[in-house]
C-alpha cells in the first residue's frame, strides 16, 4: 500500500493541528503535542531560510537521500535531529499560541518562496531543497507528526 501524505492545504492543517489539547499523548515518541508543533514551525523556518543550518551527511548522499524524499518512504519513528533536542524548552506558554506561530511561519514560507522562486535553502539530510522539495519534505514531515498524534 502506498502511503497518503498530507496535503499543503493551511486551512486544513491547522484545523487538524486544533484538535490537540496540551494533555494529548503521542502514539509513539516523547514530544509533547505543544514541542511537536513547535518543531514543525522550526522545519518552517529552516526551509524559509530564518534557521540556516549545516549539511549532517556526506555530499555523496545527497541525490540518494533527495531520491528518498521524492519517494513514497515514510519517515522513520524515533529518529532524533540535531535541531529537535529533547530538551529543547518550549517557546511560548500555551499550545494555541505555538499553533498560531506555525500558521505565521507557513504564510512567511509561502511568501519567502513567491518573492524567491528560485531560492534554495539547505536541510541536514536532504541538502539544498527548492520550493517544491520543501513542500514535499513537509508533506512527508507533517504526516509523520500527525500520525505521531493521531490526527492524520
């Protein structure tokens, strides 16, 4: 069976992201729903270009690990990030507040890239990645979390 990733419909994601309440637990994973949604608008900001970071793998893996995110492959559970610590203190005091953050980094993407068509910002384990990859790399991303909490 092939796997369904998320559409990159706002509307949609963030009324999904509304079904969580502070006290939503995971099905696998330690994240709270609150950092979960915090660190989706942290991947935001990486592909926007407002959290540079530096290649993690080999520059020989990248056209593999590009084939990859083109892929049906799913993301793997429990696979830690050097930009997503455990211990990573919450930004803001309430779960709503972190989910409006995430609506605005999305519009400030889609912005970033409108003005930028041909901008390209770099992601640890995929390399550079242009608009239409990075909408894949959060489709992928999303519907990971999502199931991560149930709302996919």
């Amino acid at each position: 069976m092939t796997p369904s990733f998320l559409e990159m419909d706002i509307t949609m994601l963030v009324a999904k992201l509304d079904k969580l309440t502070a006290d939503t637990k995971p099905v696998w994973g330690s994240m709270s729903a609150q950092r979960m949604v915090e660190h989706l608008s942290d991947s935001i900001k990486i592909s926007s270009g407002k959290f540079k970071q530096k290649l993690e793998i080999p520059e020989e893996k990248i056209s593999k690990m590009q084939e990859i995110l083109a892929s049906d492959k799913e993301m793997p559970k429990n696979f830690e990030v050097p930009f997503a610590k455990k211990d990573t203190p919450l930004r803001h005091e309430e779960l709503a507040l972190a989910i409006d953050e995430f609506l605005l980094e999305w519009i400030d993407f889609e912005e970033y890239y409108a003005e930028n068509p041909s901008k390209m910002e770099i992601h640890p384990y995929y390399g550079s990645l242009n608009y239409e990859q990075w909408l894949r790399m959060h489709s992928k991303h999303f519907t990971h979390h999502f199931e991560q909490f149930g709302l996919a």
